[in-house]
C-alpha cells in the first residue's frame, strides 16, 4: 500500500476517529461496570466469567446459560370502596327514581283493566271511513281500466 498520497489532513481526521473511538470504548467499559454493579447473585458471575478471557475456542462457543433476571412487580393500585353512606345515598336516590316513575304510570292508567283478562290494545287505524271507502273505489277504477285495456 502506498502511502506518499496522504495528506497531513487526512492523518489529523483519523487521529480524531481514532481518538473518538477510545472515548467510546471508555464509556461503553463505564456503562458495563454500571451494569456488573447493579445486577446481585449468579448473574454477576455469569457476565464475569463471560466478559473473562475464555479458556479455549470451544468454550468460547458455548452459550452459557442466565438465570432469569427477578422482575419488580408494580404495586396493585388499591381497590375502590364506597362507603356505606355513599352506598345509602345511591340507594335513596334511585328508589325515589322509580316511586316518581311508578306514580306518573298510575296517573296514566285511565281505565284499569278488568280482573281475570289482560286488556287488549286497540289498534289505531289511520283512515276514516270515508277516506277507506274513497281509496276502495279508487282502486276498482284502476282494476277496471287495466282488464279493459288487456282485453
């Protein structure tokens, strides 16, 4: 490889690079002492005979089993109770409700029914008789007309 063709720039941005990446290996050796730090019990030995040299090839290659880190729980938020006067303005509340609603439904009733049969609901009819009587005649006119054109 020849090298006559660097120029002193080039070598003062990989001193940089270079420099840069010390920094970063430092900070990634602090972050992973921070973790050996923090973590207890056999996983700290796990990750140090992990990070230590290994002892051959083939121990390099052996995946190494981890106990499985003791997740914290967050606390249960606390359940809700109402108290019993709480519950017993509730309960007041609704039964004059429905003492009001049942009173408007006996003011409603005009005729009660008689004992021993439901009464039927009578169904409302949107014509009159003369307006039923009108629409039949109506209506045989057309009947009429259309035997009198097919024939």
């Amino acid at each position: 490889m020849d090298i006559s063709h660097i120029t002193s720039q080039s070598l003062r941005s990989l001193l940089s690079l270079t420099e840069k990446k010390d920094e970063l290996l430092q900070g990634i050796e602090e972050v992973h002492a921070e973790i050996i730090r923090t973590l207890k019990g056999g996983v700290v030995e796990i990750i140090k005979s992990q990070t230590a040299t290994p002892r051959s090839a083939s121990a390099a290659k052996t995946p190494v089993a981890v106990a499985p880190a003791k997740t914290v729980k967050a606390p249960k938020a606390k359940k809700r109770t109402m108290s019993a006067e709480g519950r017993a303005r509730i309960s007041a509340a609704t039964k004059a409700r429905w003492a009001a609603r049942r009173a408007g439904k006996a003011a409603k009733a005009v005729v009660a029914p008689k004992a021993g049969k439901p009464a039927k609901a009578k169904k409302k009819s949107g014509l009159n008789p003369e307006g039923r009587a009108k629409l039949a005649a109506n209506m045989k006119a057309r009947w009429a007309a259309r035997r009198a054109a097919k024939a």
